[in-house]
C-alpha cells in the first residue's frame, strides 16, 4: 500500500454469488485501491478472494478478516503464497482471533487468550516449510488494542482497526511506527437528516454493540458502557459511524489520513435499505470521481 488510498469494506455475504464479479468490477472502475470483506457464516475467505481476482486486474482484495480458528497456520500460508503468486501480489490477508461466539459457539473451539493465540499462529505461518514461489508478506491483523498493535508491528505488514476514531487511529500509528501499514475501516452514512442518519448507524452497528473485543475498545476511546445501550447514544453514533454532507465525511475520512492512516476502507451504510450497496454514496467519494 503506496501513499493515502480509498478503499471499499462490504459484507460481500449479502451478495448473491451470480453478483459478486460486477460487484468487484465496478468498485474496481471507480478507483477504489481496494475491496475488503469480512468472513463469518458465509463465503470462505480464501476461495472468495480467489473469485475476486480472477475477475479483477488492478484492485486489491483483502479480507478483513479471515478467522484464525478456521483453518491452520500452514494452510493460510499456503494460500496467502498460492493467491499472491497467481494474482500479482494483489491479495491482502487480513486475520483476527475473531470473537468467542464465532469460535466457540459457531465452530466448536476453545477461543485462547488473543494475543498469545496469534502470536503462535503468525510464528507458525512464518514456520511453515513450502515449495510455493517467495512472495512479499501482504498478513495485517485485525488490531485494536495497544498489544495487538504491538504483535501487529512485530509480526506482520500492518493493522486493520476496525469501528475506530482518527484518535485511535494517532495512537495506533504511535504503536506501529512509520513503516507498517494502517489500515482503518470507517463507517460513512451520506444522510444529513440526524434521525435517519443515527437509526442507520445503529442498525449497521448492530451485533457488534454485544460483542466485548468491541465494547472494550470503545471504552478504551472515551465511551462509556452506557453509550451502547438502546442502540447506543448518539454520540458515540455520531463518532463511529461518519454521516452527513460528503464534505463533512470527507473530512472525517481526511482525519485519519491526517491521524497516519495510510488507507481508510469505507464500510458505506445505506440509510434507506441496509440489505443493498449505497451505489449513489460509494460514487460520491470514488477516487475516480
């Protein structure tokens, strides 16, 4: 990742298979540098990355994030090898420790303590004795506190924080230095009525409000337990989820590169019906236009 780029965050899961491709394709014509998507109950990470690809020339593909539960080290270092080799270098593995209910109610782990978890992973994945080509590491980890920034700077190209303010995104740039890659997802709703815009970002925000990896980093930034009750307060809606004019998210979006983002992925809320792309908004702030 060169430079100060825009990319695009989606819950490709909410796509049918058949639209996938033009999905790509399109966000890939309006310059976005990259396509993000996170894994869960849906689409396999790795084989959705690969159909994106092969489909694409120029777009960067990351996920955001694969499930280390999922599979195991030498088999994600194959295929971050196996993808970048056949693609150019154009896919970036974003990996977590997700969350227990993924983990242990969903797939039947025991979820471990995150750091020590993906420290043996990432030790693992470099451990890994493979006879494809040598490819440039392209692994950033799904980070939001101080310790996982610091794993994320020792062991991998970079960070993807995910729900975060430009202040974080100054503290995780601190944490990594100036030469691992920071990766920010932001939420932006181009709505200007406030009713609207905040029960949009309430909706998008959704399950995540019960989740603890999340509700602790929001309390970390300033928030209080209180702010994530009743679909959270409006303030805290109004700092996570960036809503208004395209001015004013652009400046939102200015803040983190301003903060030491290098890239901000958009995850772009649709206030009129979350289950559909906001075409009209990720128009609106394509670097193509």
């Amino acid at each position: 990742m060169q430079g100060q780029t825009l990319g695009i965050w989606h819950n490709l899961n909410a796509i049918a298979a058949a639209d996938l491709e033009g999905f790509a394709q399109r966000v890939e014509t309006l310059g976005y540098s990259a396509l993000w998507y996170p894994e869960a109950i849906g689409y396999e990470a790795f084989s959705l990355a690969a159909h994106l690809l092969s489909h694409t020339t120029s777009l960067e593909v990351g996920s955001g994030i694969a499930n280390i539960y999922a599979r195991d080290p030498h088999s994600t270092a194959q295929a971050h090898d196996t993808l970048n080799s056949i693609y150019d270098g154009r896919f970036i593995m974003g990996l977590g420790v997700s969350h227990v209910p993924q983990v242990e109610g969903v797939r039947g782990h025991t979820y471990g303590k995150p750091i020590a978890t993906m420290r043996t992973y990432l030790e693992a994945m470099a451990a890994a004795d493979l006879i494809t080509p040598d490819v440039e590491s392209q692994v950033v980890l799904a980070a939001l506190g101080p310790r996982m920034l610091a794993l994320s700077a020792e062991l991998s190209q970079g960070a993807l924080p995910y729900s975060v303010t430009p202040e974080h995104t100054a503290g995780a740039r601190e944490i990594l230095g100036p030469d691992r890659w920071l990766c920010v997802q932001q939420k932006v709703c181009l709505e200007t009525d406030a009713d609207t815009a905040r029960q949009a970002a309430s909706v998008a925000l959704g399950r995540h409000l019960q989740l603890p990896n999340y509700r602790n980093s929001w309390v970390r930034q300033g928030f209080s337990e209180e702010d994530f009750d009743d679909g959270g307060s409006a303030s805290f809606l109004d700092a996570i989820v960036s809503w208004g004019t395209a001015d004013s998210i652009r400046a939102h979006i200015q803040a983190h590169f301003d903060a030491g983002a290098d890239h901000v992925c958009l995850e772009v809320v649709n206030p009129r019906d979350p289950a559909v792309p906001d075409w009209d908004a990720i128009e609106t702030f394509a670097p193509a236009n």
